[in-house]
C-alpha cells in the first residue's frame, strides 16, 4: 500500500525542469515571434507545434510525474520511462519542426548571422558525422546496450546523476536515430527506400536486449533490492516484463514507424520514377 | 506478333548474344536465369516427390494400428526427412524457380544481377540436397525431427552420422538460399526497367523481396545453431550440455529466432502470387494494392518477433508467453488484409473459372482454415493441450499445403504457358484441383480430430484400443487421394509439354511485362528495354491509365551482354552494365564446398582443409577480371544509343550492393553468436567467465594493431581513388602485414588459456567467437592479398577500383565486428 500512495507524487529535479522547460521556452519564443510576423500557422502549421508541445508533455510525463518515483523501485516502470525517452518523445519534438522555430528565438542580428556560424568547419564537420546514418545508429545502439550491462545500469539506479546522464544519452541518441529517419528534405542523408530496413534493424537491437531480460533466470541487477515485492511481483518478474515491455510494446512501436514510411515511400515514387525515367534513346542506331 | 517491332536481324544478333553453348558441358556453364529458374522447379519438384513417398510410407504404417510395414527407427528417419525435404528442400527453392525464372521477366532486365551467383545457388542447392539424402545409402538419415532439438540430437543420445548429415547439409543448403537471396535484393535494388518504380511491382514480387530480406537476417541464426551443434557432436564442445554451463533450450531459441520467420519466407511469395493471378481471372486490378504490399512486408517484419510461441511448453515464464500469444494474434491483422483484398476482388470482378483461379480460390479457403487452427494454438492453455499432437500436424499441413502447394500448382497451370510455349490441359487440370482439393481435406482435417483424441505426433504406430484406427485409415485414403492429384498435375505437365496447344504470347490476357515477351521467351528476354508507365503495363488502354508505358522501343544494347542498370530508387537510368558470361567457376566452387563438407562429415581433415583451399582459389579464379572487363574499365566508354557510360563502380553500383549485404549478413552471424554467449551468460549457475574476466594484457595491443590496419587499409583506397598506385600498394602491404601480426598474437592469446574449447559452455563460446572471428580475419586477409596482386598487375586507376572499395570495406568489417567481440568477451564482464 505504501507504494501505491506515491503515484501522486511528482518530482522537480531542478537540473531535469531546466533541461526541459529552456528549449520548450525557446520553441515557444520563436514560434510566437514567427506567426508575430507571418500570421498564426504561417511558416510553422500549428499541428507542428502541437506536435512539438506532446513531445514536451511525454518529456515531463517520463521524468516529472509519479512515473520517475515508480521507476526508482519497479524496474518494468523504469523500461516504461526509457521507451517514453526513445520511442516516443523525439518523434514528436522532431514532427514539430524545432531546427525552423529555434532559428527564429534568436533577435534579428543573430538570426543573420547563424549561416556563418553553421559554416564554422567543425560544426560542419560534427553535425553532418553526427547524423550520418550508420554514426547516429551505432551511437544509438551502444547507448541502448552499454545502459543495460548490469554496472552502469545499477550505478543510474543508485546515483540520481549518472541517472540524468542515461537518459540524456537515451534521448540525445534516439533523437539522432529518428531525425535521421524524419529530417527535413533538405536535410536527408538516408533514401527512403533503406529508412524501413534501418528502423527495423533498431528494433532488433531492442528485441535483444528484451529477449536477454525476459528469459534470464536470475535477477541482473542489483540496484534494485527487493522493492518490487511492495508492488505484489518478485524482482525476477519484474525483470522479466521489463524486457518484455521493452521487446514486445517497443517492437510495436518500430513497427508501427516502419508501417508509416512505407506508406510514404510508396506514395512518393510514383510521380518520382514517371520524372525520372524520362530515357532518351537513338533510333536511328541499329 | 508484337515483338516483331524489333527488325529480325537484331533479334538473330542479341540470340547469338545470349545463347548458351550447346551440349552438356555447355550447359554446366550456363548463367540464364530461366534455365536455372526452370532446374529450380525441376529440382524441387523431384524433392517433393521424394518427401511424398516418405509420407506415403508414414501412411501406410499408420493405416492400422500395430502394423510393422518399417521399424521405428526407419520412421524416425521417415519423418524427418519428410519435414526436411519439403521444409527446406521444397517449399522454398520452388518459390525461388519462380522468382528465378520470372524476376527479370517482370522487371523489365535481361537476367538477374549476379547471373553466376544465380548459378552457383542452384548448384550448391541441388549438391546440398543430395548430401543430406546421401544419408540414405549408409541407412544414417536425420532422424530427429526437422527442429532436431537437443539433447535428444547430442553426440550421446545421437551416436551416428545422422544428425551431422543433418546439421552440414543445411549449413550447406544455406549458403545457396542467403546468396540467392541477395542476387534477388540486388536485382531490385539496381535492375528494374526505367519507370518500375516500387509500387509498381507484382505483389509476387514484393513476396519475393521481403522474404529475401528475412533470409539475411533469419539464416544466420539457423547457420549459428548449427555449428553449436556440430561443434558439440564432433568436437566435444558443451553449448548445449546443461552439465557443463550449456542449455538445451539455446537450441530451441536459435532455432525458432530462425524459424518462424521461415514460415512466412516459404508462404509470402506464394501469397503473393495469389494476388497477382487472381485479379487476372476476375479480371481486375487487385483491390487495395497498397495495403497488400504493406501486409507483405509487415508480416514479414513481424515474423521475427514471435518465435517464442513455438516455445510454449518449454517452461518459460508465464508471463512472457502471455505477451507473445498476444504478440502472434497481431498476425492476423495483415493476413486478414490480404484475404480481404483477395475477396473484395474477387466480389468485385467478373471470375473465369479456368485452373488457375480454382487453385487461387481453393488456396483462400485453406488458408481460412491454417490460420484459424494458429489463432487456436497461439491461446497457451489450448497449445499447452494440442501441441506435439496430431492436431499441430493438421495445423501445418494446411499452412503449408494450403499456401504454399495450392498456389504454387495454380502458378505452374498459369506460368506454365510462358514457360514452355504450351497450354496445359484445362480438362485435366480441373480434375487435378479437385482430386487435389477434396484429398486433402479428406486426408487432413480428420488430424484436427485426432490430435483432440490425444494422438501424440510422430509416434510409429498405436494400438487399436485407442479407437485411433478408422480416423488413421480415413487419413491414409485422403492422403492417397491427394497424392493422385499431384500424380495428375505430373502427367498433365508431361502431356502438355509434349503436345499442348501453343499458347501464344499472353493466352491469359494478363497485365504483366512478362506477358508482353514471346512464350518461351528469347534468351535475352526483351529486345529493347522497355520503359514502364504504370502497374498494368498491358491493360494500359482498358483501364484508361493517363501513362502509356513503352514496350517495344527502348535500347536495344547490342554490344555483349548488357542490360540497364537503373537507380534504387526511383528508377532511373544510370548506366548500361556489361554481365558476366556464361562458366564453370559456380560449378566448380559447389562442388569443392561439397567435398568441404564430406571431409567435415567424415572428420578427414586432410580432405575438408584441400577442399576449403580449392574453394578460396575457386573464389579468387571466379572474381579475376577477365582481359576484356580490364580493357574496358567502367564509365570509360559510352554506349551510343543511350549515352549512358558503361559499366558502374562506386558504393551503389551493383557490386557495391552484393558486398553490402554480405557484410550485413555477416555482421548478423555474429550477432547472434553474441546473443548466445550473453544467453548462456546469463543463465550461469556459477562464475562466468569461470576464471573471473580474460587477461587484456595481449588483446589490447593487438587492438591497436587491428584498428592501424583499417587507418592504413583506407589510406590505401583513397589513394587509388586519387590514382595514387604507390600508396595503394603500400597501404595494402601495410594492412596485410598488420592483420598477419594481428593473426599471430592472437595465436598467442589462444596458447596462453589453461582451458581448452572443450572445458565448459564459456569456453566452447570463447574460442567458437574469437575464432570464427580469427577465420574472418584470414578470408579478409586473402582479399587483401588477391588485391594487392592486382594492383601489381596495374588492374586499377582512380576510375576502376570497385574490387579495392569491397575489400576494404570487408576488411572494415572484419576490425569493427573485433570491437564487438572485445567489448562483450574482455570488457563486459569486468562491469558484471
């Protein structure tokens, strides 16, 4: 019973409540000078900020609510938290075009002179390695591994900011990973007919991981004593729906992304080949 | 009729072009892909003959009770090699004829990517299907079921050469189905005729690409276990061996990581021709395209996802299974999908009632039945009744009969036309469907029932007071019955080849491009490369499509064997590519790796270890340009019709892809034998490793030697790429001599163990990875070294080193799957 009653309590890490609310209040800064100018849904539509402001709530939802506290004693509320901060956040920040309304928060003169900034050889050099796409997947794949080898995960568990430096490294990964996946035309480093593959190759990294928890017949993990007993389950049950939340819901979820750009893909070739195919051929020869 | 808008001369020359040499050693040469689509069938026909006997044997033993028409251990053998011959030797090697045969036709190109490849997936097919039924003639065939679960399949329980038999002739047979497999993602990825853009493509064809893709993550898996096998039966090793840290159900996970997507690997393509000659015979275009190629591919994504509920009754945590039986009931959205498009189009069109739509029809009312009987034994209280009973034997059979062999029978009375020129006796083929039909519902769904009354699988025979008798003898009848319509299908093909009524280019009225081509087609298929408009190319005027696609006026590339090579992506023309010519190398290789295996078998070492160098030579022999390939390096010249260069090179040229997806294919090899040593880590009853962590004093430097020779092996390629030929040479000395150091303080690593391979379960993992992963290393090093030989002969310059970008990636490759191994052997453990 004394567990239960903790699901009303929310947590303010002051570090996490900064880490999220600055580029929340950036977004909204300019997003607000933006359609100042333009007009309301004008050069960002308002489902874009929608979009961007879900991916905000799931953030507080994941290490502000009731949740984080759960996730200190139940390691399956824990898994819930971690796929919150993969699978689920940075599709919805990067759905609300954050690159276009962080450029307009800058006051005009900096606004101005961002390009030259962006042109600085190692920002280049670092952005465009960073998002390259076997770097963004094999960074992403590490973190998700590296996490889970029973010393560093027991240290997240034990010690509140190794636990902050985990879940940056989950969210600052998996938004490298799925912005390789979503990015903006312009900015497309994967074609789309390798994004499918590429997705489902991640959610074999997750099935791993799952399956390893799931069917492993003795506790991996110190960290956690024997609080899940408060909850009615062991602590070898709880490892095990932990890997199965994150095998099977996870699995889901690249799915469902996989689904989706398919469909996509499918629909943007057409017209694409009809341009393309256009061959220009010599009768006159033979 | 039609083909004549290309003037005859240029026909005669593109035959003279294309032909294969004549007589039997001609042939042995061949690279066509419809010869060896059409050995393909044939093969596989002949093994489903030979699975059929051993079924009739079964039957026959089963008729009555107490009967002793074989003995036990001959059933045992029955059995297996039933499973064995139809699962693996069968069911999808006949897809593969198919897709051999119609892929390039379809498509729009005048063979596959890698038409030798495509040879040598035949040969060591065929080769791999008699060495697993060579068994025979010494009386030792597989007798532990198709999933041969350990320990029953260990060196103690399984004395014999049975079960190697087993284990290295589907080691073998694997190769054949991963290389096939990429030549099939290579051919879409680069072949497709200008305009063929994805949703464009037969569903036959989406079938094809997504079990292809399965197949290079899903064999490994397959191979992984089954060198644990053999290890543990020829050299004593322990992964299985619950006494000395193994686990038996390691088999089982490895094996169903496997399986359950080969389900849907021998079903999909097969499904997929369901929608494309069903909309022929309702004459329509398929209802719900789209969703139909998305349910293709999700099912096969999904596939891997549920191996467990093949796992049910192994003791698992409740728990888990929950989640999977939930998991394997998602299956039935996408299969759902499909058989209502199949439905709505039929609904909606006007259905011809000839052979073809009858398999088609027949298939959807059978696959009603299989996958109610899943959506049954995915409920765990129900599976934990039913399973290795007589109704999991009813489930299968009407999975497997009833998605795969219903159509694929319906395929050949629709392809069978273009094929050979001849239509195959409608009369008699509707008698086949019936016989068929009626046979096999005689014959399988009374199993359902007895499975109910308790009638375990694979038993030899029973006794009369179980009141199983008259149920088993209505099965034998059935089965018989079912028997006499293949019988019937056997001799309509034979009738008809010899004297059916010519069919004519398109007798179906069909809509696809391989319609559009005379029945047989000419050698090089298509006499100009046709450019495609839409998903009909020929029911274009009917179905009032906006894009008229062209046909019969495209290039004609006259100069050798060449066809267009185009982009992945949307289609387009990039390059004309040069193909390989016909040769003896595929042959030759298949029969070295057979010999390889007889030594492995055998335990001659003399043999496998002459084998295994014959077969490097055959590699390097087989890749070596020829004088004319060197003469004219690619992009040099362009062709004159189109202006597009000849030949391609870069990371998206077609060799480009074939190296890619080994690489992937690899890396997916060792991934899984990561996933069992954590596996087995993970399960430990006592320290692991046993000496606490491995010494890093050794590996560490030697890591540093590995990663140099990746630094000085990509120095080496950009040098050529600046056409630099001294620092190609350098760097590849460099990373030759720095793998050979590599190799040999890992040599030193491997003496300083004070345990041997065959210690424990850990040990059996340490040296089964590093040295698979040592073995890497020296096939990258002879790469480097054929290489570097080539580079003394001048073969390369900034414009002509694509074999110098392959090896070096593999060689990539072989450091990077190093860092893996580093950090879960000697890193990992010192986090534990």
């Amino acid at each position: 019973m004394h567990a239960l009653m903790q699901l009303d309590e929310w947590t303010f890490a002051p570090s996490i409540a900064i880490g999220i609310a600055v580029p929340a209040a950036f977004y909204a800064v300019g997003v607000a000078r933006l359609w100042r100018g333009a007009g309301i849904g004008h050069g960002l539509r308002v489902s874009r900020a929608l979009l961007f402001a879900a991916g905000v709530a799931t953030l507080v939802a994941a290490l502000m609510s009731p949740l984080d506290e759960i996730a200190d004693q139940l390691q399956s509320a824990h898994m819930v938290q971690h796929l919150i901060l993969i699978l689920i956040a940075p599709p919805l920040l990067i759905a609300g075009e954050p690159v276009r309304a962080f450029v307009w928060a800058f006051p005009r003169r900096l606004r101005t002179s961002l390009p030259r900034w962006l042109q600085i050889p190692f920002w280049r050099w670092l952005g465009l390695s960073l998002t390259a796409p076997p770097v963004a997947f094999a960074l992403h794949a590490i973190a998700l591994t590296v996490w889970h080898a029973p010393g560093p995960y027991d240290a997240a568990v034990r010690n509140e900011t190794i636990h902050a430096i985990e879940h940056v490294c989950f969210l600052g990964t998996a938004l490298l990973f799925w912005w390789v996946v979503m990015a903006p035309p312009g900015l497309r480093r994967l074609s789309v007919s390798l994004r499918v593959p590429y997705v489902i190759g991640m959610s074999m990294v997750g099935a791993a991981i799952g399956a390893l928890l799931t069917f492993a017949t003795s506790s991996l993990y110190a960290a956690y004593g024997n609080s899940a007993a408060a909850w009615g389950i062991t602590t070898l049950e709880d490892q095990q729906l932990a890997g199965l939340i994150m095998w099977i819901p996870g699995g889901f979820a690249y799915l469902i992304a996989a689904a989706a750009l398919f469909m996509n893909w499918m629909q943007a070739d057409e017209e694409r080949a009809d341009r393309a195919s256009a061959l220009r051929v010599r009768t006159e020869v033979a | 009729m039609a083909t004549n808008a290309v003037a005859v001369p240029v026909q005669e020359q593109l035959t003279e072009i294309w032909e294969t040499p004549p007589g039997v050693l001609g042939r042995l040469s061949s690279v066509d892909h419809k010869l060896i689509g059409k050995r393909y069938l044939v093969t596989a026909f002949a093994f489903l003959i030979a699975g059929g006997i051993e079924a009739a044997m079964m039957r026959m033993q089963l008729a009555r009770p107490g009967q002793t028409l074989v003995t036990p251990e001959q059933y045992n053998q029955l059995f297996t090699m039933h499973g064995v011959s139809m699962i693996f030797l069968y069911a999808l090697p006949v897809l593969s004829g198919f897709s051999n045969y119609l892929w390039p036709l379809m498509l729009g190109a005048r063979d596959m990517a890698y038409p030798r490849v495509n040879a040598l997936s035949y040969w060591v097919f065929v080769l791999a299907g008699l060495f697993i039924y060579s068994s025979f003639l010494v009386g030792q065939a597989p007798d532990g079921g198709w999933f041969a679960y350990t320990p029953l399949t260990s060196h103690d329980y399984s004395p014999g050469l049975n079960i190697d038999f087993y284990a290295l002739g589907l080691i073998f047979l694997g190769i054949s189905t991963t290389v096939g497999a990429i030549n099939f993602i290579a051919t879409l990825a680069k072949l497709r005729a200008p305009g063929m853009s994805i949703n464009r493509l037969p569903i036959f064809v989406w079938g094809t690409i997504t079990v292809s893709v399965s197949i290079v993550f899903a064999i490994p898996a397959l191979t992984v276990d089954l060198i644990f096998l053999y290890f543990d039966r020829a050299f004593g090793l322990h992964f299985f061996d619950p006494g000395a840290g193994g686990q038996p159900l390691l088999w089982q996970h490895l094996f169903w990581i496997f399986g359950h997507p080969w389900v849907y690997i021998i079903v999909l393509p097969a499904m997929g021709m369901v929608s494309d000659i069903l909309p022929v015979f309702c004459r329509r275009p398929l209802v719900g395209y789209t969703y139909v190629a998305l349910a293709t591919v999700s099912t096969g994504i999904i596939g891997f996802g549920v191996w467990v509920h093949h796992m049910f009754a192994t003791g698992l945590p409740l728990r888990s299974m929950s989640f999977f039986a939930g998991a394997s009931l998602v299956i039935a959205i996408p299969s759902g999908v499909a058989v209502f498009a199949w439905l709505a189009t039929i609904f909606y069109g006007r259905p011809w009632f000839k052979t073809p739509f009858l398999f088609m029809a027949g298939f959807v009312f059978l696959f009603v039945v299989g996958g109610v009987s899943g959506v049954m034994t995915a409920a765990i209280p129900f599976d934990w009744q039913l399973t290795d009973s007589y109704f999991v034997v009813a489930h299968l059979h009407y999975v497997l009969i009833g998605i795969n062999v219903f159509p694929v029978i319906g395929a050949l009375y629709f392809w069978f036309p273009k094929i050979t020129g001849r239509m195959m006796s409608e009369q008699l083929g509707k008698w086949s469907f019936w016989v068929m039909f009626v046979g096999f519902n005689l014959g399988f769904f009374p199993m359902h029932v007895l499975g109910l009354l308790g009638m375990p699988r694979r038993i030899y025979t029973y006794q009369a007071d179980f009141g199983w008798g008259p149920l088993n003898l209505l099965v034998t009848i059935g089965a018989l019955v079912f028997a006499t319509g293949i019988l019937l299908v056997l001799i309509n093909v034979i009738v008809s080849y010899v004297g059916g009524a010519p069919a004519g280019d398109n007798p179906w009225d069909a809509p696809t491009l391989e319609w559009s081509t005379t029945s047989p087609p000419p050698v090089y298929n298509f006499a100009a490369i046709p450019t495609i408009r839409s998903r009909h190319p020929l029911w274009e005027d009917r179905l009032g499509e906006t894009g008229r696609s062209e046909i019969y006026g495209g290039p004609l590339l006259l100069d050798g064997r060449e066809t267009l090579a185009t982009s992945p992506l949307d289609a387009r023309a990039r390059a004309v590519l040069r193909m390989p010519t016909d040769s003896y190398w595929p042959v030759t290789l298949a029969v070295s790796l057979t010999v390889f295996f007889y030594g492995a078998l055998l335990q001659w070492w003399w043999l496998a270890a002459a084998a295994g160098v014959a077969t490097a030579f055959c590699c390097a022999a087989w890749l070596w340009p020829s004088e004319d390939a060197r003469q004219l390096p690619p992009g040099a010249v362009t062709n004159a019709e189109t202006d597009l260069p000849v030949g391609q090179t870069g990371q998206t040229s077609v060799g480009g892809w074939g190296m890619s997806l080994l690489v992937l294919n690899e890396a997916t090899f060792f991934a899984y034998l990561l996933f069992s040593y954590f596996y087995l880590s993970s399960l430990a009853q006592h320290a692991w490793p046993p000496e606490g962590p491995p010494a890093l004093k050794l590996v560490l430097p030697n890591t540093l030697v590995l990663i140099a020779s990746s630094v000085t092996a990509w120095w080496a390629s950009r040098g050529i790429e600046a056409d630099n030929r001294n620092r190609l040479r350098i760097g590849l000395i460099s990373s030759i001599v720095l793998g050979a150091v590599f190799l040999t303080i890992q040599g030193f690593e491997f003496t300083s163990k004070d345990f041997r391979p065959n210690a424990s379960a850990y040990s059996s993992s340490f040296f089964t990875i590093t040295g698979f992963h040592a073995a890497h290393v020296l096939i990258g090093l002879l790469m480097l070294a054929v290489i570097l030989i080539r580079a003394f002969r001048g073969h390369f310059r900034s414009s002509n080193h694509l074999a110098v970008t392959n090896a070096v990636l593999y060689w990539h490759f072989v450091d990077v799957v190093w860092l893996a191994v580093l950090f879960s052997l000697y890193i990992a453990p010192r986090f534990g």
